[in-house]
C-alpha cells in the first residue's frame, strides 16, 4: 500500500444565486428532457433518503484526488486517501461527505471496487456501499465503512445542514445526451454566461425513480487480461471494465460535477466533469459507477442538489508525472 504524502492545490468556483443556477439549470434540460421541473426549495430531511446526514448545506466544497495513474500504472497500483485525513486538512473536518471514489484495496482482501461514498464524519454514521466483480461477472454489492478510498475520488462536503437547495424533478428523455450530470454540466455551461476560467459546482444525491441505466463496476487486476494503459498519455486506452446494461430502476445516485477547471488547467481535474456512484435503494443487488440511461421514454429523477464554492485539488499525479519526464 502506498501511503500518500497529502499535497493540496486550491481553486475557487465562481459564485451564483440558487435561484440563477436553477433557472440555467431548467433552460438546458428542456432541451433535452421531456418533462422538467427545477425550484430551489427548503431541503427535505434526506435521512428519509437512507443518507446519514438531514441535508447538503453549510461549508460547501469538492475535492478532485488522484487520478488514473495511481489505478493503473503499475508503479502506483494499490494508492490509497484517507479522506477523513483530507477532511481536517481543507477545513471540512466536522462533515457530511458523499461522492464517488473507487476502493481502498486494504480495505477489501485485495479486490477493486465502485465506492458510493455516504459517511457523517460529524456523527460517525456510515452508509457507504461497495460494488465488486464477482468470479462469474456478476455485481457484489456490499457496506462499507473505511473512510480510505483507492487511487481516485471525488467528494462533496458540507456541514450536513438543511438549508435551500435545487430541486430537479424530470420524466423522459428527448435529446440526446443520456446522463443527467452531463446534461447539467452543459446547462449550466451554456446558459450561465461563465466567463474564463469562471466555473461553478454542483453536487448532490438524485434517484432514477423509473428507467434503467448503464454502469461499470472495475473488475480485479488479475481478472484483466490484456494491457489497457497507456503510462505514456496517463490514461486507459482499451475497455477493460465490466459493464451492466440494463441497471434500476430505484436507484440512488451521488454525484459531485463541475463546468471546468476555476484555475484554467492547473489542477489538472478529472478529465469528464463529474463522477456519479449509485447504489439500490430498494434491494442490496444493484451499485456501481452511473454512466447513462438506457431507456429514455421511461427514465425518471428525482433530486437535490446545492452548489460548492471551493474545489481542493489532492495529488495531481498529472502534474508530478509531466515533471518527472521533463526532468528525465
């Protein structure tokens, strides 16, 4: 196991009303939806939701650790963050942190896995979920409580308050863009007026009430078969996850997204915008790494989102790996 030398680069997201972000927000997705409702409204209670924390308001910010390098170049296989570590190094010590990361190794035998991140590191509740490849290919999905998780991971903090927040209700799908994070990304890009390096976050937890979905779960290294990455371009170049089509419906979904890079490419941020988990809130047989829908006539969200005013860049290991092939 690597234990990771914490380094930490800043960037700061542009600010915008709740109700701006929504009206931008409700402009794109007609686009792309068929029925769309967004309206800033007083959080409900998401303990009502199974999340360990009654809302996503107070000390809003994101972090962006790691990368694909430290999953897949074999010099860095098996790196691992305490985020609860991160957490008292970013002032968000006393939080509720939810998101995306893949799993700390250590903490599973071994294996790989999807992590839904869903911890109160305020009141020490956990309900983050893990999913695993089994031997036959199927999804094992399992608790988990260590607050470590592998090579990459992005997470949302907040003080757990409940305070005004996003509210997106959508039924059916017209254009084309199948995930919803995506299609909020560009929504807010396009109808924000962002000007250079100006850019905002968002994150939250939404489900697919009706629909289905695709997903990956990252098989164990040993069940790869083939060379996948390229350590010259720092990225997986052939598939080598194990997909699931169709997944859902009454899925719940976490996920932290963001316009850009607020320091205009220094942070070297996680190439797609956003990273999305999502586990079953109806059976304990579906979780996984959220990519699109599958079924556009029936999809169907639901969800709260609030925004994020600052973005901690953890280990760029682009940024220390570009410099080492200078220096060599």
């Amino acid at each position: 196991i690597y234990i990771m030398q914490l380094k930490i680069e800043k960037g700061t997201f542009t600010n915008h009303s709740l109700e701006d972000v929504a009206d931008a927000l409700k402009k794109g997705l007609s686009k792309n939806f068929k029925n769309v409702e967004v309206e800033v409204v007083d959080c409900p209670n998401l303990r009502e939701w199974d999340c360990p924390s009654e809302g996503i308001s107070g000390n809003q910010k994101i972090i962006d650790v790691g990368g694909e390098p430290y999953m897949h170049d074999p010099n860095f296989i098996g790196a691992e963050f305490d985020y609860q570590e991160i957490s008292k190094m970013i002032g968000s010590e006393k939080s509720y942190a939810l998101g995306a990361g893949s799993g700390a190794m250590s903490c599973l035998d071994g294996h790989c896995g999807e992590l839904v991140i869903n911890e109160n590191l305020i009141t020490d509740e956990s309900r983050s979920i893990i999913a695993r490849v089994s031997p036959d290919k199927k999804c094992i999905v399992e608790k988990y409580s260590a607050r470590k998780h592998g090579g990459l991971g992005n997470i949302y903090y907040t003080d757990g308050k409940q305070g005004k927040v996003i509210r997106i209700k959508i039924k059916g799908r017209s254009g084309d863009q199948g995930s919803l994070p995506q299609a909020m990304r560009s929504s807010l890009s396009s109808n924000l007026n962002l000007k250079e390096n100006e850019h905002i976050a968002i994150a939250g937890v939404f489900r697919i009430l009706e629909g289905k979905v695709r997903s990956h779960v990252q098989p164990d290294y040993k069940d790869i078969k083939h060379e996948y990455y390229d350590p010259k371009q720092m990225k997986c170049v052939k598939d080598f996850l194990q997909f699931y089509e169709p997944v859902g419906p009454k899925l719940q979904c976490y996920t932290v997204l963001w316009t850009g890079d607020p320091t205009g490419g220094e942070l070297n941020l996680r190439e797609s915008g956003e990273h999305t988990h999502f586990h079953s809130y109806d059976d304990d047989k579906d979780a996984g790494h959220y990519h699109f829908d599958v079924t556009p006539d029936e999809i169907e969200y639901e969800g709260y989102f609030n925004t994020a005013s600052e973005v901690h860049r953890v280990n760029n290991i682009y940024k220390e790996l570009l410099s080492k092939n200078i220096i060599e």
